[in-house]
C-alpha cells in the first residue's frame, strides 16, 4: 500500500516538520511495540492491534506511520471500511489532538477516494465509543460508510423537540467541562 508519509524526508518547510507524536517507526517495527500502552494483554486481545502488526490478514486500503485504513469484514455497504489509529486508542476519550486531526485528514482524503472511485450517491462517517454507544471492537476506529439509493443502512433514532432553555442549559453544562 504505502500512503502519504510523514517522516519529514525531503524539504525543511514548515509542512515538513516532524509531528511531536511521531514515532521512530511504525508500532509493529520496534522491539517493544506498544510499550507506552496501560496493559500488553489488551493489545495481544485487540483483534485490529493485530491487524496493525499483520498477525490478522486485512484488505488494507491505506496505511502510514500512525493510521491505518482496512476493509470491514462485515460491510454493511459495498466499500464500507474502517479507519483506525496504529496506536491502542480505546475511545475518542484517549485520543489527542494531534493524532485526531490527522485521523481525520487521512479519512477525509480517503472518502474523497472513495467517491471518486465507487461513484456511491452519498457517504457517512460514524464512530462508536462505549457498549452503550455501540462499540464492540474496543480499538479506536471510524467507520466509512459509502451510501447508494435505497441501500440497507441507517440508524434508528427518536428526535425530540427540547425547548430552548433545555439546549442552552445542554450547551452550557458541556461548555463548562472543557
Ligand atoms: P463497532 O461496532 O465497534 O463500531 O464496529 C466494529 C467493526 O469492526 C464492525 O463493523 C465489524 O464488522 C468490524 N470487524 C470486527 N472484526 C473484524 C475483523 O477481524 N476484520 C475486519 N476487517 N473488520 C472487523
Ligand atoms: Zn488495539
């Protein structure tokens, strides 16, 4: 595969510049992969840490020192694929900025890609964290999810009609926490 790098090779501009989070290599390259994680049991369970190292085969559609891109073994589209940190990330809650600007910057060029080649009507992108908000692979991912008129998938949901003080109320309550 081999995408777009980051290793700072050939310029010196500012775009060039190693980002600080970037590692001497990818994860599965080092002697002790993984050593900054909370438990080696996790990562040795985590079914898409072994994809990362390539113990489990995948249909890879992208892959550079920090993300990697592979196609969903049960995909509810055609091209349905997942994008996911090299690292063990387990939710949202435990990624930095850093890393998820350029998690999104790899998935945003990849469901350009994704457009332009499967010529799909429509695109979501849909991430889960916790059991209870549908998570079952606990390795942090995001899903692509090409759409094409009148195909299977959605997602069930009741809207409400909260009033004003309500939002503001949501709205402050989150703002305070960050
Ligand atoms: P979640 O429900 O956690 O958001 O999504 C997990 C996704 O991982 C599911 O869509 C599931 O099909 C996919 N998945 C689980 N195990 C494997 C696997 O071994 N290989 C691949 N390619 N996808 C997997
Ligand atoms: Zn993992």
């Amino acid at each position: 595969m081999g995408g777009q790098r980051h290793d700072g090779a050939g310029g010196g501009g500012p775009r060039d510049t190693q980002p600080p989070w970037r590692s001497p290599g990818p994860p599965h390259s080092r002697p002790n992969a993984y050593r900054d994680l909370d438990t080696s049991r996790s990562v040795n369970a985590c079914i898409f840490c072994r994809i990362v190292s390539g113990e489990v085969p995948s249909s890879k559609v992208f892959e550079d020192d920090h993300v990697v891109a592979f196609m969903d073994i049960a995909a509810v589209t055609e091209g349905h694929f997942l994008v996911i940190p090299r690292k063990h990330v387990e939710t949202l809650y435990g990624l930095d900025s850093i890393l998820a600007g350029h998690l999104m910057a790899v998935t945003t060029r990849l469901a350009k890609a994704a457009k332009k080649a499967l010529r799909c009507d429509g695109m979501n992108l849909y991430q889960a964290n916790e059991a209870a908000g549908g998570q079952e692979v606990p390795h942090l991912h995001l899903h692509v999810i090409p759409r094409y008129k009148g195909d299977s998938f959605g997602i069930r949901y009741n809207p409400t009609k909260p009033p004003r003080e309500k939002l503001d109320e949501k709205a402050a309550k989150i703002r305070g926490a960050l």
